[in-house]
C-alpha cells in the first residue's frame, strides 16, 4: 500500500516524474544501442563470413582482401603450388582494380567503378539479381553503375583503367551480362565484375590477383592446410576465417571500447539519476516513515514501498528507452554504414532481444539498488530520534 | 480495571547529541491498567514525548525497565518490538502521518495489511473502524480533501485498527482547533468508554481535563 501511494504520488509532481523518466528513457537508449554497437558488428560480420563456403584467404603479405592496392604477382606459379597442397579443393583468384565505365553510345555518361575480375560467382562476392555471371567479353555491373549510366543486360559498355585517358591507354567493350548486388561493398561503392582475364588485361596486371579464396576439404583443418601452404610460400599471408574476424575485431576494438564506456557512462547516469529522485523523495518523507516505522510496519515493508517508486520509475523509463533505441539504433546505422572502407552488409547495430533485455535488466538492476540504498538508509535511522527531529 | 496493559519502573534515558547528553527520564515509574484514559501534561521539553516512547517500545530506556501486557521489551528485538507495536499499541501523532495518496480507507487498512489481514476482512474492518470514528461518508476521500480534525480522526482510526491494547497519542490536537479539539476528546472519552485504553501526552489542559487520570512530567521526574 506504500508503493501504492508512491506511486500515485507520481501525478502529483507531473514535471519531477516526466523529467526522471526521460532521463531514464534516454539513458536505456544509450545503453541499449551502445550494447548492440558492442556486439553488432563482429556479429554480422562474422555471420557475412561464415556464409561463404571458402575457408581461408590468400592475400599479399600484410593485408586483408580490398585492404590495399596491392597485389600478388606470379599468380600462376603460385597457384599451382597452392593447388599441390594437400586439403586444398579450389582456389578462386580475385583482382580488383579501378575502371572507367562508359556508355557505348556517344552520350557521353561515364563512371568510375571498382572491377572484381574472377571466374565464378561462387565466392559469394556478389549475389546475381539479374542476368547471368559475366562470360569473357561481357561485364556484370551493380544497380548503381546501370542506373548512372542507363544501360541495361545486353547493352555494350566501354572499359577502359580508371584514369587513363586520350586514345593510347588499353580499353575495351563488354557487353552487360546482368545486374548484382555487392555484399562487400562500401556505401556509394560503384562495382562490377569481369572475368578475372579480362580485367588483368584491361588493368596491364597480367598474372596477379589481389587476394584468392580457397576452399578446402573436408576433413582438413584450416589451420594445418594454412601452416602447409605458408610452408611452401613466404610471400603471401593466408588467413583464416577466425583470424579475419580476429584481425577485424582488433581493428574494431576502439568501437567496442567507445561502445563500453558509453554504456557504463549511460548506466551510472541513470543509476546517479534514480537514486538522487528516490534520494529527495525519501527525505521528503522522512516524518511519515518514522510514523510508519513506529505505527509497527517492519523495515522491509517500508524499504519495499519506497523502492518500488524506482522500479517503477525504471520499469516505464527503461521500456521507453528500449523502443527509442531501436530508432536511436535505425538512425545511428545509416550515418555510419557510411564509415569509409566497411562493406554496407555489416550492420553496427543488429537490434537483437538480448541486447534490448540486458540493457533493461541492468538498468532495472542498478536503478533499484539506487532506491535501495536511500530507502535503507532512512530505516536504519533510530524511529525515537526521526520523530523527535520531525516533530514541530 | 484490573489487568495492567503496560507497568514502567524507574526509567531514564539519556540522549546524546553531539558531545552533550541530555537526560529526557529522570526515573519514572507508572502502571497503566486495562481502561485507563491517561492525560500526560508538563511543560515543553519536560519528557513527555519520550515516556510515551518507551511505553509503546518505540524507543529503549537507558535503565529502568518496561512490561507491556506481561512482557518485557528490553528482551525484544527492534522486529519484535515494531510486531508488537503492529497488533497491541495505536499511535496518534500530532502531524496525523496519513499517507497523502491513500483514501482514508487505503490509510486505515495500511496496518492490517502489515498484520496480514486478509484483503476482503480489512476492507470490512476498516470501514467499520471509519464508521466509528464517525467518517463512514469520508471512506474514499485522500487527506487533502479532509479538514484537519478528520484527518486525525482518520489517524486514530489507523490507530484503533488493529484493536490495541493501548493507544498511545503525542499532542493529537496541536494542530486542532478549539472546537476540533472538543471532537477528538469527545471520540477519546467515547472510545474510552467502550474499553480502549488511552495514553495522551498534550499541553492541551481541556483535553488533559477530560481524561480519568492526569500525570504531569516536569523535568524528566512525574509529579503526582
Ligand atoms: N532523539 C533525541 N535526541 C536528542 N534529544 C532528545 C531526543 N528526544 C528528546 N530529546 C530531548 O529530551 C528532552 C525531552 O524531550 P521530549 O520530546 O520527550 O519532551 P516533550 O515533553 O515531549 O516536549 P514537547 O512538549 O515540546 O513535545 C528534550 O530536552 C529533548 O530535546
Ligand atoms: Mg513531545
């Protein structure tokens, strides 16, 4: 009956109630949405990785795939070495280098773009939305390139190295083979994809590929197939899916810990905030608890009227908090799907139960051992002495 | 008159604050029997305050001892004597200590709960104490929109709920009228007569006045 009137004592301080649960609201926010920061993108990463079916990487010494410019040459020999090694099913060369794509026609529209060049679409680079994998001679481009170009499956495009101009550089025409999508691709990223062939041709790289994906056997560890192929070359890395996610979390790691402090921040907030209210509404009351007290109402009964004003408070504050973080979350995500040289698939904040019922329940944890601590203070308080210093 | 509901024997007690320590009690022994209507009076500071703490087992004498209804409270603990004070003693304060958002029902109700009366009984019981104190029209009303004189009546029923052995009041008419004043001595004698017994610390002489017995504390010592 305590929490009763505590809680009707809501509506008689309308701006004190609104104001704690706006703070509270905004804080679980925060905490919600730095939770799912913290766990979202190595989450969604990992699961864009894992879905692929290639096990390991072969990049220049040094670099994870679309990390740098640079390339592996001698890919033939090295390829044949590789493919010797015991576990290794297939290996799936990948070049990037940039492009100039342009129309065929003289209306002069004209983009610049990243190729893949590879020889299946297996790799999981891309998914086809339309048409079919490119063939030699024909070129697969995203929604952004056949937008801005306005070309369509089975128009010709001309190619030619990104920045190359004037009539001396090498070009070439391709056909449109079909539309994809690209899973690795950052946002605003322009791509298309040739075979692997034509774009060392176009690209003066012959023999060199940026990174390869290769898929091993079953029954073969990755980590023996990686330390064999080491074995055989030095001058390539190979990694691992876990080492990816590894060396991917490292890079991260100044999120999450930003993510970390912004949640502890958001707790001790709210924690400061709730305690402080049932801090003031406890001393405001000092002389009806040391009445109670005296009427005969144990501790516990009073402790647990006044504290029940902060769970509620954190009841209703934290699930609105929860809802707005979700949005806080939606908002958040399209400002930094535009962090430079992360594919857009991975997502910061996958808006998952967990995080939303971690971050309710912590702050409903911590906001109720703040109205604890005020609550049990004021009864631990001598009832004799509370009514002598209450008393007019 | 015969069974005695609370028997004291040379208390003192001594408050410290700060360095200085103030004796409150200067050993003080009374017996309150079944029945009794008991007017404390004395001037400001004098202890009466404090007598009816001790009677009640709100506070604990620095020495001398207290027998409530057999028992003696310096063997109890803190719970104990908070349980005790639950079923066996009503307080009436002068300030009423009525919980702002509760209806005069929820209010009286308040202590049965703590006694763990069932729901449906305590309802039944509190409407019945409200009726008593002649408030059967003000059961839903909150102590914002009662006068001061219901509102202590609202506190004397939260204090009769339970049905004490004794009720224990400090001033239950500093905040009071003249004419409100009458009132609550009128409902004391009334409850008085119908076999509650009462204990009431006030500087109020009328109501002092209408009470069976009057002590006066002076200075910590009772004079008869
Ligand atoms: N908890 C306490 N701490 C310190 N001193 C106290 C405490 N309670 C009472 N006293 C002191 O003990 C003395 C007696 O106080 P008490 O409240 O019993 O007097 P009283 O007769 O009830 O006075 P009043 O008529 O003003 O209510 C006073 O000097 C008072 O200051
Ligand atoms: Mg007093």
């Amino acid at each position: 009956m305590l929490a009763l009137n505590s809680i009707r004592e809501f509506r008689t301080r309308p701006l004190r109630t609104l104001l704690t649960l706006a703070g509270v609201a905004v804080t679980t926010a925060m905490l919600a949405d730095m939770l799912m920061l913290g766990r979202g993108i190595t989450r969604s990463f990992g699961e864009l990785l894992e879905s692929r079916g290639y096990e390991l990487r072969l990049t220049p010494k040094g670099t994870l795939p679309f990390d740098t410019e640079a390339t592996v040459p001698g890919f033939a020999t090295l390829r044949d070495s590789v493919e010797s090694v015991a576990g290794v099913e297939r290996v799936a060369p990948v070049l990037a280098a940039s492009v100039t794509v342009e129309t065929s026609d003289d209306s002069g529209r004209s983009v610049e773009a990243l190729a893949l060049g590879m020889d299946s679409g297996d790799q999981g680079l891309y998914r086809l939305t339309e048409g079919e994998t490119p063939r030699p001679g024909e070129v697969l481009t995203d929604a952004d390139v056949r937008g801005s170009l306005g070309v369509e499956p089975g128009s010709a495009v001309r190619l030619r190295p990104a920045g190359a101009t004037g009539a001396w550089g090498r070009r070439t025409t391709a056909r449109v083979s079909g539309t994809g999508e690209f899973v690795f691709a950052s946002r605003g990223d322009l791509q298309v994809v040739m075979r692997l062939d034509d774009l060392q041709a176009l690209s003066s790289q012959e023999d060199r590929v940026s990174f390869a994906m290769i898929r091993i056997g079953e029954g073969f560890e990755p980590d023996s197939v990686r330390a064999a192929i080491l074995a055989r070359n030095d001058r390539v890395e190979i990694v691992t899916l876990a080492g990816i996610s590894e060396r991917l979390d490292a890079r991260l790691s100044y999120f999450r810990q930003t993510a970390l402090i912004l949640a502890t921040v958001s707790l001790v907030v709210a924690t400061l905030l709730v305690g402080t209210l049932t801090a003031v509404s406890v001393s405001e009351r000092l002389g009806l608890i040391a009445a109670l007290r005296a009427v005969g109402l144990s501790r516990r009964r009073i402790v647990g009227g006044l504290a029940a004003e902060s769970v509620v408070l954190c009841s209703i504050g934290g699930a609105i908090g929860v809802a707005l973080s979700v949005v806080v979350a939606g908002y958040l995500e399209s400002i930094l799907s535009d962090f430079p040289g992360l594919p857009v698939a991975v997502r910061f904040f996958v808006v998952s139960a967990d995080s939303l019922v971690t971050a309710f329940a912590l702050l409903l944890v911590s906001g109720t051992v703040a109205g604890l601590i005020p609550a049990l203070n004021a009864t631990r308080l001598e009832v004799a002495s509370m009514l002598h210093k209450e008393a007019p | 008159m015969s069974e005695i509901v609370v028997a004291a024997r040379d208390l003192t007690r001594d408050y410290r604050t700060g360095r200085s320590r103030v004796r409150a009690l200067r050993g003080v022994s009374i017996a309150v029997p079944d029945g009794d209507f008991l007017a404390v009076t004395g001037p400001s500071g004098s202890g009466k305050s404090t007598l009816l703490h001790l009677l009640g087992g709100v506070d604990t004498p620095t020495s001398g001892e207290v027998v409530f209804l057999g028992r003696d409270l310096a063997g109890m603990s803190v719970e104990e004597r908070a349980a005790l004070r639950l079923e066996q003693v009503g307080l009436v304060f002068q300030r009423f200590h009525l919980l702002p958002m509760l209806t005069a029902l929820e209010n009286v109700e308040l202590p049965l709960a703590a006694a763990r009366v069932p729901r449906k009984l305590r309802r039944a019981r509190a409407a019945a104490v409200l009726e008593r104190v002649a408030l059967a029209d003000r059961l839903h009303h909150r102590p914002g929109e009662l006068s001061g004189g219901q509102c202590q009546r609202v506190a004397i029923a939260r204090a009769l709920a339970n049905e004490p052995a004794l009720v224990l009041a400090d001033e239950p008419t500093g905040e009071l009228d003249r004419a409100t004043s009458r009132q609550v001595l009128a409902l004391f004698q009334s409850l008085n007569a119908d076999g509650t017994t009462l204990v009431v610390a006030t500087h109020d002489l009328e109501l002092a006045a209408g009470a069976k017995r009057m002590i006066e504390v002076v200075d910590g010592r009772t004079i008869p």
